[in-house]
C-alpha cells in the first residue's frame, strides 16, 4: 500500500517535458536546458526518471554529460519472487533501486504472481519486457525458466544488455523449443561468431532450467542446469581492422523478455523466429520466472551508489522511505506449490521448497551470487 501510493504521488513529477528535439534546443546550439536536462532516448528533453534513467537516457544529447542518472550498482542475492512490490511499471518507477529491483513495459503485459514473474504474450507485433533497476558489469546470473516458446514466431529471451547494443543472451524460438540459443551481441552487430544451440533440453516450455551466464573480463560461459555449452573468450573476438575486442564489457541490465518475432518487419528474423505467429482464439503465450540469483563482481559497479540529487530531494519531500523494502516482504503472495501463476504444471524443484525459497533473499555479502528462475507456460 506504501509503495503505491508513492506511485501515484510520483506520477506528476514524472511528467515534466518539453516536445523539443534535443540537439539544437532553444537557441538552436545547445542542448537539453538546465531544468529540463535530459534527452530521452526518443529525442525529448525532460527531467525525472522517464528521461533521467540510465538506460533510458542519451547522456550526448544532455544539458551536460553527467545529466543522466548513473547506473545502480550491482546487488549481490537471490529474488524468488515473494514481493509484487519488486517489480513497477516503468512509467511510475521514480529512480530508486531501492524502492523496485524490476520494471515491466508494458504495465499489462507482466506480473508477480504466486511467486513467479509471469511475461505474457498475447497480441500481434506485442511483447512483455522486464529490466532489472540494478546493472552489473561481470559476475553470474542464473535464472530458472520456463519459455514461452511454444509455437512459431513466439520468442523467449533472458539477456543481459546495455543502451548500445552490447549484449549477452539466452535466446528461446518456437520452432525449436526443445534448445536454448547461446549469442552475443557488440554494439547492435551480430558478430561474425553463430549462436550455439544448447544440447536437447526436452520441451523446455514445459518444465523450468537454470540458465546461467558467467561473464568475466576474459570469457563468457553459457550454462543450464550447471552444465556449461559455451564458452566465449575474449581473445577470440578481436577484430583486426578495428583494433577492437567484440567483447562485451560494459554496465548491463539483466533482461527477460517475449515478443512476436513472427510478426517482425526484418525478413531474417521472421525467419529465425518462425511465422505466422499465431494469436487465434485467444491463444498467449506466457514465460515463468521461478528465481533470479545474481552473484556480481565486487570490483565491477558495486560500489555504493548514491540517488540521483533529483530523486534523493523528491523523495525527501515525500517522507519516502526504502528502510521496509524487501524482495520477500508480501505473505500473500507466497508461492502455491504446483500453481504457476499460469495454466499448465510447474515442475516443483527438488530440494526447494516453497517456505524455504520465500524466506531465502539474502544479500551475500561477497563474491559472485545472482541466481534468476523463470518459468515459461503457453496459456490457451
Ligand atoms: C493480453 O494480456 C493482458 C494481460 O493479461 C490483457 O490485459 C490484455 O487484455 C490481453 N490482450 C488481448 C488482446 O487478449
Ligand atoms: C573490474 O574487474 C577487472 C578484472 O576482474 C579489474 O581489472 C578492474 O580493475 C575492475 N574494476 C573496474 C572498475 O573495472
Ligand atoms: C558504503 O557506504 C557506507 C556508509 O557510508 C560505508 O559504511 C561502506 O563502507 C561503504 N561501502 C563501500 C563498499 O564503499
Ligand atoms: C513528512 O513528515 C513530517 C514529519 O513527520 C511531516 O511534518 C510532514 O507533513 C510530512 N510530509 C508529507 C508530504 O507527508
Ligand atoms: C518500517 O518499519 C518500522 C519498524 O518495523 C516501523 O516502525 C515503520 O512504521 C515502518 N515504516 C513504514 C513506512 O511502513
Ligand atoms: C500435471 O502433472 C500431474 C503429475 O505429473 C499430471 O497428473 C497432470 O495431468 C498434469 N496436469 C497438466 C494440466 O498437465
């Protein structure tokens, strides 16, 4: 109730804009104003989190370089889930990490139930897209999945991305729900490196996996249920002609993410993806996510971070406070063991029980923890 109605509160704030470009502001020679500082990545100047939000914000095209906020640091722990709070529609999420660990876009298209993230696919051209308020630059993150990818064009992802197109993923296609894809992105290039199919996992629609990504400075390793498929070293991604490493290496949000590939306008990724999708009678297609952990490199962006002045004064003003947060902090949302929050079965995981999963966030004080579950249900 605390928290929504900081929403709400926060809703006006939000809005300040001007419908301006960016570049060439006012006077035609500057950029975003002093009280509207933010360039949004759609060419807007405003102020708040909606232009501010790293990610979300073109610092070149700012009132100044430093006009966007910067990335929260990396947290070390384990969301199952146990809080409908976590996660905030991005367009009511102030800019407090503290206040959301997760933000949906669109609002309809995700939910915390029964404690999974659900993502949920239903229209044409749709999808349903979940960041993490927090980055992390190395580290690990494993999250227990079920895809969503049961028919053509229906694709599942769990990455781990940043604003320029560097990104790490775990790729699920309709047409081949039986495999995971392992890929890579450098600034928005498909290197020339294919993906790389993951052994036969069974229909992975039906029952949840751990996927994990290692990410160091040195290599990359995919992996499901602990075992590795792929490893990626960056010495292997030199490009010669561009005096470059196609490695990813920056601040990142963890992703998860279902949208329509069969529908898209890229003739190759229709192709990947499969088409049509289908969206008869009602048809949707929903991913599951049973947990995230996420273990991040204590030399990389984990240092403290401090709120955005903006955000840190509104807040204030407001008596918000974070101190009653937690990721856990919902009983009616515990888990019902065998009810996915969608229509089809949960494989309940040996060993987890759903009163021990609920009281499990911690923060691990050291070293590489994050561990992500997602479960994925195709719903008719
Ligand atoms: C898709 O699902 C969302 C969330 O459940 C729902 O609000 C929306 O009405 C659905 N749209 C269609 C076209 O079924
Ligand atoms: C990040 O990690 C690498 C190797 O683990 C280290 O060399 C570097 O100094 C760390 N810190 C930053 C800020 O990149
Ligand atoms: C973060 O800040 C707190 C309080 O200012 C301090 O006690 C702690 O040592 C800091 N941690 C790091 C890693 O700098
Ligand atoms: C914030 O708390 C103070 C002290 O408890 C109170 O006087 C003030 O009215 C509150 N402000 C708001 C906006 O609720
Ligand atoms: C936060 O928790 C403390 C201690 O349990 C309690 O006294 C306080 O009222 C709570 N604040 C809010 C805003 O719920
Ligand atoms: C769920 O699993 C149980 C036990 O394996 C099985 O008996 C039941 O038919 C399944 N239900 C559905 C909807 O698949």
């Amino acid at each position: 109730m605390y928290l929504r109605s900081i929403f709400v509160l926060a809703s006006s704030w939000l809005l300040a804009t001007v419908d301006a470009g960016c570049k060439n502001y006012g006077t035609g020679d500057s950029n975003c104003p002093a009280d509207l500082p933010c360039c949004s990545l759609d060419g807007k100047c405003g102020s708040g989190a909606f232009y501010c939000l790293a990610g979300s914000c073109d610092a070149a095209n700012s009132f100044s370089t430093s006009s966007c906020y910067s990335a929260p640091s990396c947290q070390t722990g384990k969301d199952t889930f146990g809080n409908i709070l976590a996660l905030s529609p991005k367009s009511k999420y102030i800019g407090d990490p503290n206040l959301a660990a997760w933000v949906s876009e669109p609002t309809s298209q995700a939910e915390i139930r029964d404690g999974y993230l659900n993502l949920i696919l239903n229209s044409t051209g749709g999808e349903s897209k979940v960041s993490s308020t927090r980055w992390i630059k190395y580290g690990a993150v494993t999250a227990r999945v079920r895809s969503a990818s049961s028919g053509k064009g229906v694709v599942s992802q769990f990455v781990i991305k940043d604003q320029n197109g560097n990104e790490i993923d775990f790729n699920w296609v309709g047409t081949n729900p039986r495999h995971v894809q392992a890929n890579y992105n450098y600034k928005k290039q498909l290197t020339s490196i294919p993906a790389v199919n993951s052994p036969d996992l069974g229909d992975t629609t039906q029952a949840f996996h751990d996927y994990t990504i290692s990410w160091d400075q040195d290599s990359i390793t995919w992996a499901v249920d602990g075992m590795s498929f792929r490893t990626l070293n960056r010495l292997d991604t030199e490009s010669i002609g561009d005096n470059d490493y196609k490695f990813p290496s920056t601040e990142s949000q963890i992703v998860f993410r279902v949208w329509d590939g069969g529908s898209s306008s890229d003739p190759q990724t229709q192709k990947w993806a499969g088409s049509p999708t289908n969206f008869a009678d009602g048809a949707s297609y929903t991913m599951s996510v049973y947990s995230v952990t996420i273990t991040c490199d204590p030399s990389n962006g984990s240092s403290n971070y401090t709120l955005p002045p903006d955000v840190a004064a509104y807040e204030k003003a407001h008596n918000i406070t974070s101190d009653n947060f937690s990721l856990t902090a919902d009983p009616d949302n515990a888990r019902r063991e065998g009810n996915s929050g969608g229509s089809s079965n949960v494989s309940i995981i040996p060993g987890d029980s759903s009163a021990s999963r609920l009281a499990s966030f911690s923060t691990i004080p050291s070293l590489f923890a994050l561990s992500v579950a997602i479960a994925a249900s195709h719903l008719y």
